[in-house]
C-alpha cells in the first residue's frame, strides 16, 4: 500500500472510531460516507458495470449474466449473479482484509436473504491478503492457477450442487513407422523410465485449449524434431489417481511422418532413433507390460490396413461460431455424409 493511501485508509479508520462517540450526529450517514471513501462505487447507470472477463475463469465467463446483483444500501461487495442462481465477486482494486471481512459478512447476509446459493471469489495475485478472511468466513478453495486462486461458498441450507474442479487431465503417445517399418522412439531423462533404458514411443501432456490431432504432432516434433501429420486415434486409456489425485485420459495416435532427420530435444529427451518393429516389441518392458504389447499391436495392424481408428473432422455447432474436432470411425463416412435423417 503506498504512503498515500496509507494516510487516507488510516484516516478514515480514525473517522470511524469517532462514529461511535455520543456526541457524533447521525453516525449511519457517517458511516454511509465512508465506505464511499473506502470502496469504489460503481459510475454511471444502473446495470451499466462492465465485468472483465479476466477476473473470472474460462467456466465462470460462460455462466456469468453480466448483470449486476442489487444492493441494499452501502456496505456489501459489488457481485454479478451467474445463471444457477449464484454470485460471483469481483475484486478490482486493493482492500485491507479487516475492512474485506467486514463487508464479505455483510455481503453473505444479504445474499442470503435474496435467495442466493453460490458465491464465487477470484483473487489474482494483488489480493492474495484476503484470501485468509475469505477461508474465515467459510470459503473454500476450489482451484488455483499461476495467477489467482478461486475459492467458493455454498451459503443456503440445502444439498451444495457447486462443480467439482477439473477431474482429469489429458496426454497423447505418439505411433510413427515410416517405411521400413521402423518406429520412432526415445529415452527420456527424468520420468519413471529414465536410466532403465527403455525405448518409448512420444509421449506428453495436451496443453490448455489445444486439440489432441494438434498435440500429437508438437509433441513428436519437440522431442525428435520429426514432421508428422496425425492420422487416427488408434485407442485410449484411462487411469486414476496418478497426476495430484487427478484422473488421466490417455490417447494413442498414428502419425505419418513427413521427415525423418532426428534432432533430438536435449533438455528432456536422452537419445531418439527409428528402431525396427520387431527390436522394439522384444523390449522386456514391452513384453512384461500388457498395455504397451497390445498398443504397438494395434498400430502395426493400422500400418497393415487391417484395424480402423477414429479420424478427425473439424465440426461447428449451432450454438457456436467455434469449431471443434469430432473424433470418428469414417469407414462409411462419405454415405453417413451423404445421407439424409
């Protein structure tokens, strides 16, 4: 807090302590003019606030009606109400935690009285000093990125309905043979196979927002330097408790290479070549581990033409101008494309 704002907060305490006094006239007017010192207050028309989506996550941006929830009088955090009958606060400026607590219980009260069930707070970094009455008055946190924490309260009598946080995470094994049937593999070094020598196909986590064909492909070109073109989800696994108590959804892709010149990623990746099929599979931590024999099994009938994957295709919706991929066996694509409901 600068030496300004310092001053003006410390003076505006000292005008409080002075409300309570018998000799102070209409002290619920004084105290009225400053929270109006304290907090900020809204300009303009009724409902005319603009919500920046930056101070909501991704799910909470979808939800969120953009409408301001009314007051009754000063004293209570500024909140918009999202579509499940819920608040979501939004903490734009610095605030001293004492004075933060304060209006959180007020701000409860109120939402309760109005029938409210959810509330929504996104702290960034700059109001990390509130998190501590946050948890005071119930909250709890519900997830956390490098720049904010989101904590939560389900405030009426009555079952908590509010969303789990993201249950799974999402990785990619890349499948590449080029033509003398040899398959890209490569030794990392950390993880659980680094020193064993083991050769492993790419593997590697999907990044938020990005698309499984689109991850596949990075994550062969950023460890081996390879050019590839994904061509099916060939299968996928899941496995549970295994990334912070988190589920993994897990998916297998064939990828046609387009180059074959290894440039392997020094910082992760110990050593990358093509090694023949039959070398690979004769790997004892191929042979001693189910999943991994019956993978390159798949992959080698793909190569064969005798196993069909799901294809990718690019779909919008009706309800979007965005578009998304639809994952599919397109045996009989063309005539499912052709036909008519």
């Amino acid at each position: 807090m600068s030496f300004r704002a310092s001053k003006l907060f410390s003076s505006s305490l000292f005008a409080a302590s002075k409300l309570f006094s018998k000799s102070s006239p209409s002290p619920q007017l004084q105290i009225t003019n400053l929270f109006r010192s304290l907090i900020p207050q809204p300009q303009g028309p009724k409902n005319s606030y603009s919500f920046h989506r930056s101070y909501m996550s991704a799910a909470l941006a979808s939800v969120a009606k953009e409408e301001e929830v009314p007051n009754k009088g000063i004293g209570t955090l500024r909140a918009v109400e999202d579509q499940h009958g819920g608040v979501i606060v939004k903490m734009e400026e610095p605030m001293n935690s004492s004075v933060f607590a304060s209006l959180l219980e007020a701000s409860i009260s109120q939402w309760r009285e109005q029938g409210k069930k959810g509330v929504w707070i996104k702290l960034d970094r700059e109001h990390s000093n509130l998190v501590d009455p946050a948890v005071k008055a119930g909250f709890r946190f519900h997830h956390a990125e490098p720049d904010y924490v989101m904590l939560v309260n389900w405030i009426p009598n009555t079952a908590d309905t509010l969303p789990a946080n993201a249950s799974h995470r999402v990785a990619v094994g890349a499948f590449v043979m080029n033509a003398k049937r040899e398959v890209l593999v490569v030794q990392e070094s950390n993880g659980r196979f680094s020193g064993t020598g083991f050769w492993k196909l790419p593997t590697g986590g999907v990044d938020e927002g990005e698309d499984i064909c689109t991850a596949a492909v990075r994550e062969v070109k950023e460890e081996t330097g390879i050019d590839t073109e994904f061509v099916e989800v060939i299968a996928f696994k899941e496995r549970h408790k295994c990334f912070f108590g988190k589920s993994e959804l897990f998916f297998f892709c064939m990828l046609q290479p387009h180059s074959f010149k290894i440039q392997r990623q020094v910082s992760e990746i110990e050593a990358a070549q093509w090694m023949g099929i039959e070398e690979y599979m004769a790997q004892p931590l191929v042979r001693e581990n189910e999943m991994f024999e019956f993978v390159t099994k798949i992959g080698i009938s793909k190569i064969d033409g005798k196993y069909k994957g799901l294809s990718s295709m690019l779909c919008s919706t009706s309800s979007s101008t965005k578009k998304s991929y639809l994952y599919f066996n397109n045996k009989d694509a063309a005539r499912m494309l052709a036909s008519k409901l």
